[in-house]
C-alpha cells in the first residue's frame, strides 16, 4: 500500500510572494527526490490547476479543488474545506484546510509553515482585514494543525511569546534554503544590464521602507565611506521614491540609489554575483531569504544582530547594532572581505532543500 503525502501548493497556481512560490516548489520536488519507499507526493491545489511550467516533476497526484486561491483561502479560514478528503497533508505556508479530524483513527494530518510574524511584530504594515485573518488563523492552527513549522529556532522561541501554549507545543524547526538550482547564470552581466544595475554595488535587503532597517542600513553605508552604487532589493511597488529619499536624506545621492523590487532566482543571484558585499538590516524574526541566497554565491554579509541572523549565518556575517553597521561595512568591505566570503561558502553548505524534505518526511512519520 502506498502511502501519499499531499502537499498544498497554492503558491504554483497563484503566488503571493515570490519565496514562497520558489520554497514551495523546492521543497515539493525535494518530497518527491526523497521519498522513502512506499511514500509518492501529491498535490492539492486551487483552480484552474497547476500549471504546465510549475517546476515540479513525479507527482502522483493532482486534487484540484472547484475554487480560485482568494476563495479558497476564504473558505479555508472559516474551517469550510469539501473536495480536500482524508490524508497526510503538508503545506509549506500557513494556508491549509485546517478542520477538525482525527489523526489517530483516521490517519489524517494537517502540517503547516510559518516564514514570519509579521502580523505581531509589524502590524502596522499590513490592511486591517488581512492582520485580523492573520491571527484568526493562528487560532486555528493551534486548534486543529497537527505541527506548525518554523524555519529556525529563534522564530519558535518568538512564536512561544505570541502563541498560547497549545500551538508551542506542536512547533517543530525545518530550515529553509535558496531556491532548487539556485547559481549564478551564465547571463549575469546581461541580466544587470536588463534591470539597468551598474557593474558593481553594496547590496541592501529592503524590504517596508518603515520596518526593515533601511535607515540604519543608509546610515551605516555613509559611515563606511562607501561612494560606489547601492542597490536595494524587495522593495514594494510604489515605494521606491521613498527608498531613494531615505539613502538621500543619510546622504547617498539619489544617482547611487537604485530600488528594485522582488526578482526571480536568476537575477537575483546575478544581482548577488556582482555585489561586493550584502547588508541585511531587518530585525524582525523573518527567516533571511536574502542573507541565505547570499550564503550561496558567497558573498560577504553584514547583518543587523538578532537571534535570527545569529542562528541563520553563524560565523558567516558581521554582526552590528543599528549604529554599528558603518565600522561592521568597512570591516566587510575592507580586511575581512575575503575571509566572509570563504565561511558564506562554506554555512552555504548547511542549507538544502533535501535535508529539509527528510525531516518533512521524518515529522509525517512521527505524527
């Protein structure tokens, strides 16, 4: 009897984001490369399908539900979930039919994903209705999810403060990795040109103009005396001339800045090919999408401080308060530049989307 493990993958269908399109189907088609014998992958999946290009090859099966993500997503919330059936479920979001089942005469798990907090650490950022779904869907995880995953271990320590002690109990830790494939092109310098970047730059992971560090991150890059480009990624539509006036107002001219907003896996890492080094400024318990993409092309990072950074990077990055990011830059652009670049080589190393899917299957077993 063979054994499916049905994983949700919304995010192949109609993406929110575009990490967790990427760890979506990373993670996927590592369940299907390392599946243990009597075990295949599924998939559930909104209308009209996956589609053809979805990156993901050797799925068993496809249970394509009548209903588009946005009323997917509704119905899911309100514990309203027909067509899903009995199983072992996985999603590597925080979207699930989360319902009331029976694990142990059923043979029926639900286990989700939670990449950040954003709803408690920065509010503020999101629409009213959007942080109060949030929360209400941290209620039913706690009431009917199986296991919630965290990327690291500093975000379930965040996750015990927010959380009633029924959800800690059921956190388990499975890191994240850079997306399947993730190397630099062989048309990087033609990508640059696309996006309209110079040849070299101090990259900065952007992010909310007013929650991820930018101004720390402007004054820091002042303070090392840095006089090249500066290229800010992930920052959201419409706020770029923000972007441009905040490194202005820290003394960067508006010439040096360029915003750019999410890229895919191949012109990231051409971005990241050609940055001398990578400030990672945020301090919010998000798992480092930027700062592990940056592992793998080896390039030297300066990270804000947190537990995050700390457990993510290890000895890989410098570390800096928000008024020590210049002395940190000028380390990592100066003395220490070769050394970082060698240990992000190597903490590359220790991130991998099959020793996630292992652990996926190792929890479903558990359970």
């Amino acid at each position: 009897m063979t054994v499916t493990l049905r994983v949700v993958l919304d995010q192949l269908v109609a993406p929110t984001s575009r990490d967790l399109e990427e760890a979506s189907a990373s993670l996927t088609q590592a369940l299907i490369d390392t599946a243990p014998r009597g075990c295949d992958v599924g998939a559930i999946v909104p209308a009209p399908g996956l589609p053809e290009d979805a990156g993901v090859v050797g799925l068993s099966s496809e249970t394509r539900l009548s209903m588009r993500r946005r009323e997917l997503a509704a119905s899911w919330q309100l514990g309203v979930a027909p067509g899903i059936g009995r199983g072992l479920i996985h999603s590597p979001t925080p979207l699930a039919p989360l319902v009331r089942h029976d694990r142990v005469n059923e043979t029926h798990q639900i286990v989700v994903t939670l990449w950040d907090l954003r709803a408690w650490e920065t509010p503020d950022e999101l629409p009213k209705t959007e942080l109060l779904a949030a929360r209400a869907l941290l209620s039913r995880i706690g009431k009917h999810a199986d296991a919630v995953v965290v990327p690291s271990h500093a975000m379930a320590d965040r996750l015990a403060e927010v959380a009633k002690a029924k959800l800690v109990a059921k956190v388990r830790v499975i890191g994240g990795a850079p997306a399947a494939g993730f190397r630099v092109p062989s048309d990087a310098v033609g990508r640059l040109r696309a996006l309209d970047l110079p040849s070299s730059f101090l990259l900065v992971s952007g992010g909310a103009v007013a929650s991820d560090g930018l101004t720390a991150a402007f004054a820091g890059v002042s303070a090392a005396g840095w006089e090249g480009d500066v290229v800010v990624l992930d920052v959201p539509e419409g706020e770029e001339p923000a972007v441009v006036e905040l490194a202005s107002a820290a003394g960067i001219p508006e010439a040096r800045v360029h915003a750019r907003g999410s890229l895919d896996r191949w012109d990231r890492a051409a971005v990241l090919s050609h940055a001398v080094a990578l400030l990672a400024p945020s301090t919010r318990t998000d798992w480092p999408w930027r700062a592990v993409d940056a592992l793998a092309v080896g390039v030297p990072i300066v990270a804000a401080d947190t537990a995050v950074h700390r457990e993510v990077l290890a000895e890989a990055a410098l570390f800096a308060g928000e008024d020590g990011f210049g002395d940190a830059l000028a380390r990592a652009l100066g003395p220490d530049a070769e050394r970082l670049r060698v240990l992000a080589g190597d903490r590359a190393k220790g991130f991998a989307w099959e020793a996630s899917a292992d652990r996926v299957w190792a929890l479903h077993a558990e359970l």
